[in-house]
C-alpha cells in the first residue's frame, strides 16, 4: 500500500467546508448525498537528480501520457549537497542550498503545470518515492554522513510534494523496491498487459522508471 502524505491543514476555509480539489465532486441530492466521485488521472513519478520520468494513468490503469520532466532550472547544479557543498562554509553551503532548492521550485512548478495543461483530464493525485519523514532540515546535518548522499533527492521529493499540495493534488508515497509487485498483486492476471504492455503500444521508451511511475498510480489508486 502507499502512504498518503498529509498536506498542510488550511485555515481559509470554515470548518467542514470542502477543499475544491481538482476532479472531485460530490453527489447532489438525497441519493449523492456524502458520496465523492473521483474523477481524473494519477501522476506516477520516478525520479532523479534535476529531472524525473512521469506517467501519467486513468482510473482503469490506461497511460495517457508519459514524458521527462525537469527539476530544475539549466545551470544549476543538480546534487548541491553531496558535491558543492564540501568545500563551502556551513552558512555558504546553505545560501547555496536555498538558491539551488528556490530554483528547484521554479522549474518544476513549471513541469507540473506544463503536463497539466496538456491532459484530457484533472489530476488528482501525484505518488512520489518515499523518503523518511524525520529526515533533518538543517543544511549543517544534511551535509554530514549519513545523509550527505539522500538530502538532495529528498530535497527533490519535497519540492514535488509541496507543489502538488499547492495545486490541490493528494500526495501518495511509494517505496520504489516493491511498487511494481504491489501492482502486479492488484491487477492479477492484467498486470503484465498493464505494466509492460505499454512498450509494445506507445513505442520505446518503456524502461523500469516508466513501470515504477505507472505502478505507483495503481497502488494509489
């Protein structure tokens, strides 16, 4: 199963009142009352450091779209962190950090609106690899073993969340190692038409991001 992660509460709205997320409604009268109809498609995403594989399903597990996206903005470097943080003061090191992360933001903000525009239908929901809750904010722990070598693709996963949540979309987290065998379990006997079919119709490229990413909407889902 994934793991929903909580966006932060909003306080705008009166209590009960309803978080207009894109692709959900609710039914009217005595027969919909209390009822939510999910509509929409998921975002499956694999990535990497500056740039990720997303894929993009319908509710019956269809790939409607699948491309590269970017994470960051060109000239930026990509794993500030794990490489050019280790000649930096600790108080260098975290301007650069901020810059590096402000830019991350930037670039893909602009990624997820681009894909979005382009679909048939509202996202609602984005999965994303998990990464450990309590990882350390501070620059100076970052930087140091044990988690020199994870902070930068953490980095990278919180930005995607955080622009998710801006945008409405729940965020599911998935561990990467068994994604596709929990898909496989949930589809039975479609799963190697689901998962590796998508080679033989769209065409190359169908590697093992694409399955992890299009997996990842159906353990959402």
């Amino acid at each position: 199963m994934s793991t929903i992660l909580p966006a932060s509460p909003d306080t705008s709205r009166r209590p009960g009142e309803l978080s207009p997320v894109p692709g959900r409604r609710f039914g009217r009268g005595p027969l919909g009352l209390g009822r939510e109809i999910v509509e929409g498609v998921r975002v499956g995403i694999a990535h990497h450091l500056g740039w990720a594989v997303a894929v993009t399903a319908s509710a019956g597990h269809e790939v409607v779209d699948r491309r590269r996206i970017e994470l960051i903005e060109p000239g930026m470097p990509a794993a500030p962190i794990e490489h050019e943080a280790k000649p930096l003061s600790d108080d260098a090191a975290a301007r650069m950090v901020a810059e590096v992360r402000a830019s991350a933001l930037r670039a893909t903000s602009a990624s997820l609106d681009e894909l979005a525009v382009s679909l048939p239908e509202p996202i609602v929901s984005v999965s994303l690899r998990a990464w450990p809750l309590g990882f350390p904010d501070d620059i100076v722990v970052q930087r140091r073993p044990p988690h020199a070598s994870r902070a930068d693709s953490v980095m990278y996963c919180q930005v995607l969340a955080e622009c998710a949540h801006v945008r409405g979309w729940a965020v599911h987290l998935f561990d990467a190692k068994d994604v596709e065998a929990q898909a496989a379990r949930i589809l039975g006997e479609r799963a190697g038409e689901v998962l590796h079919g998508p080679r033989a119709t769209l065409g190359p490229p169908w590697t093992r991001d694409h399955r992890i990413a299009l997996a990842s909407t159906i353990v959402a889902s």
